[in-house]
C-alpha cells in the first residue's frame, strides 16, 4: 500500500488525538513544476458520533388535529375545500425534536404525549393535541378567548407536579374515546375528560359538564401502576404486583367484574385470574385480554364475534375466563371483533372476524391460525426475526419485529395504517418509515409511532 492510500486510511478513523497525512501536491524546482511529491501536513482529527434521537411520526386523519401539524388543519394558500383530509404516510412531527419522548397514546381524533423539554426542566410533562371536546386534553385557554374544542398543535396539560414530597414524572398515558388516563413514576395514575360511565376512575356524576373543566383526579388503585390500557369507555389497571383492576363501561362485561353494569371506583378484577400474576393487558373496544407470567391468556368482555374463543351462543362475557393455547404467549391485542397473539418465538396468530392479515379469502377465525412468518421480515437470510410488539385499533393492527421495523394492516380510514394510500390491507406491509420504531399507538383513523434513529 502507498504511503498516501495508508494515511488517508488512517484518517478515516476517529480519534481525540493530533494526526498527521502525507498528500501529493504540485511544487515548483529549478523554474519549473515537478509532477507531484509527497507534503507531510497535520490533520486534526474529530470525534463524530451522532446523538441517537428519539422522535415522534404520525399519520392518518388530519382535520381532528391529532398529528399535531396545524398545516394540515390549515394550510397557506389552500382553500378550504382542497384540504386534505388524510395524510397516508409517517409525517415527523417538529414537537419531538427539542422534547424527550417517553411515551404516547392515541385517542379518538386526540394524541397524548408523556415528554418534557430538552433544554430546561419545567412544570409540564404531558401534552396533547387534537379533539377537546371533554378536556381530555385539560382546560385550554386562548387570549382571544377562541373556542379551544379543537387544538392543531401539541400543548401542555397542567398536571400534579409533585407527589408526597417529590417532583414527579409521568411515565405512561392511555386514551380511550374521550378521556386520557396518566401515570406517574411513582405508580400513581391520574384520570381526566369524560367519566360518564367511570371511565376516569372516579365516582359518576350524570350532571357534569366535561368542556372547559381543569379537572385531573387521582385514581384510588391498591399498589402501585405498572401499565394502563384503555378501550373506549373503559380502563384496565395491571399493578406491579400483577394484579388488574377496572373501572368505567361494562355493557358487554369488558371491565370483567362479574356484572354489566358501570363503575366509578376502580375495583378488582377476578374470575380466572384470582391469584395468577398477570403481565400483560389489551382493550381498544369492548373486549380485554390478559397474559399471565406462565404465559396463559383470559379474556373477557365481548365475545359476538368468536373474539374470546369462547362457546357457541356466548356473546358477552363479564367474569375473566382461561383461554387455551398449544404456546406461551407473550404479547396480545384485542380489536372491536378480533385478536391478536404472539409466542415466544415471535409468531403472530389471529382469530375473530374482519380484516385478519390471513389475505382477502380469510374475514372469520374460530380458531387461532399462524400469519406468515415471512410477512413480518423473516427471511432465509434472517430466520430468526421476530414479532415483539403488538398493537390495535377497532379494525385495524400493526407490529413491530426484533429489527424496529413496523408492519401494518386492516381497514385503511383516511390513510391510517400509513402506507401511502387508502385502500385496505388484507395482510401485513412494512411501513416505509427510515428509523428503528419502539412503540406505536392506534386511535380512531390515525396512528403514532415513538421511534429512535439508526445512528
């Protein structure tokens, strides 16, 4: 190897240090140019690692304001009636690039963030965009006093800034139809919006006006909260001892407290899973699963469309029940009619009615049957790919392998599923989106994604 070929080789490595390389360079001798020598000059070197970021993309219905771009909602130059209604692939949103995003929650036609700013530390960690309509985004207030029932733009929610003594963090969100459910790092969750059915966790009161209250009410839940799932009028408590309580709409027996009925006050949900320590919990309707430690599944709430493989004839269930399969599950999702689960070993099965990922032939399973490991980024030159994360709309899923890759699939309302157009998708599609994705949420018709860059 020539002189000059090593030491460019040797700058491209980085370092702290003072180095030196040798160039070739034109020099005139003797009244004339001599071709080229070699010049030995020092180089100063630089260390050049990029800061791994971790952002924020939505995508779906633009006009509830929910992707949190208020050019959507009203874009310069653009008439009202040649607004887009839809945006159908992965916009990045500019409120993560100088927030740290901890987690985030898709509601209908609203979006919570849990992320506090970069630079300083402030009193506001949780913020949201999109439908107000019940304050389940808090008490907005304009200084032109304009109607704040709908918000283009994230903005923050006051909240508790501190518990027993401490400054608090929130660390997860949830949102249902119209309430959002907030955790702390100290396991303390916070309920505001809708609560006519209980849904926020404290008692019912059929004469409350929702619209313009700054009303954030701790939620009373025996131990501390591990994770907080909401269906549409409902919410599921898991305590890091693993146990589950619920509160809020039980017409179908989705809170799985042995009635149909409503409750106000988170109570504790028993049946199959007295006694079993429960890891994992999924709603986005009126139907809820849970993943025990030993990896058995319950289900519990509706059952019209074979969700809960349950008995012919049992439409509705409001006590937990064991459900059977041949695998330890680690992962579920529960849709409006159907299911997802994961395996250990990443394999994804569904049953129920509706868009499956099972191809156009496939619209009912009574049975739990194996989407193709191959549509999930299992090739022969990576076998060993895997499904690690699952997640649900009414009818609509996604999931997220071992790679950061998130594939999509279901009904396509107003270019939710992020794939560039609006048509349905029969069975799983990788989401065109150059970044490693840790978390996704599904709302109504749009749907978020926490993600970290590759560099």
């Amino acid at each position: 190897m020539s002189a000059l070929a090593s030491s460019l080789s040797a700058t491209t490595r980085l370092g702290t240090k003072s180095a030196k390389r040798l160039v070739q360079t034109p020099v005139r001798q003797a009244g004339r140019f001599r071709p080229f020598v070699e010049k030995e000059i020092p180089v100063k070197e630089t260390m050049l690692r990029p800061k791994k970021r971790v952002r924020c993309y939505l995508w779906g219905g633009t006009l509830s304001g929910a992707l949190g771009r208020d050019k959507f909602v009203r874009p310069l130059g653009v008439t009202i009636d040649r607004v887009s209604h839809h945006c159908s692939y992965p916009s990045k949103i500019g409120f993560s690039e100088n927030h740290m995003m901890k987690d985030i929650a898709c509601g209908y036609g609203f979006t919570i963030f849990a992320a506090r700013h970069d630079e300083r530390l402030n009193d506001f960690e949780l913020f949201g965009t999109g439908i107000n309509s019940d304050s389940q985004l808090g008490s907005q207030k304009a200084d032109n006093k304009a109607d704040m029932r709908l918000l283009t733009e994230p903005v923050p929610i006051r909240f508790p800034t501190h518990e027993n003594g401490r400054r608090i963090h929130v660390r997860k969100v949830a949102a249902g139809r119209a309430h959002t459910i907030a955790v702390t790092d100290q396991g303390i969750a916070y309920g505001l919006g809708n609560n006519s059915l209980g849904q926020c966790g404290r008692e019912i009161d059929p004469d409350e006006v929702y619209f313009g209250r700054d009303l954030v009410r701790r939620i009373r839940v025996p131990g501390k909260v591990a994770e907080v799932v909401c269906g549409l009028d409902h919410t599921l408590f898991l305590t890091e001892s693993g146990e589950v309580y619920a509160c809020g709409w039980g017409a179908d027996g989705q809170t799985g407290l042995g009635h149909y009925g409503n409750t106000g006050v988170p109570q504790k949900v028993q049946g199959d899973i007295e006694g079993v320590r429960i890891v994992e919990l999924a709603t986005r309707g009126d139907c809820s699963l849970a993943v025990s430690s030993s990896g058995d599944v319950f289900g519990w709430g509706n059952n019209e469309y074979g969700q809960l493989l349950g008995e012919k004839g049992e439409s509705q269930r409001h006590t937990p029940k064991h459900i059977r399969f041949n695998k330890r599950i680690k992962k579920v999702a529960a849709g409006g009619s159907s299911c997802l689960a994961s395996d250990e070993e990443g394999r994804v099965y569904c049953w129920g009615y509706g868009i499956l990922g099972l191809g156009p032939a496939v619209g009912h399973s009574s049975s739990p049957k194996q989407i193709p490991a191959a549509l999930f980024g299992a090739t022969e030159l990576s076998p060993n790919t895997r499904v690690v994360s699952l997640a649900s709309g009414l009818n609509d899923f996604a999931a997220i392998n071992d790679q950061g890759h998130l594939f999509t699939w279901g009904r396509n309302q107003n270019g939710c599923l992020g794939l560039g157009h609006e048509k349905n998708q029969m069975f799983p599609l990788k989401v065109n989106i150059a970044v490693r994705v840790a978390k996704v949420s599904i709302g109504v018709d749009h749907m978020a994604a926490i993600t970290q860059s590759y560099c």
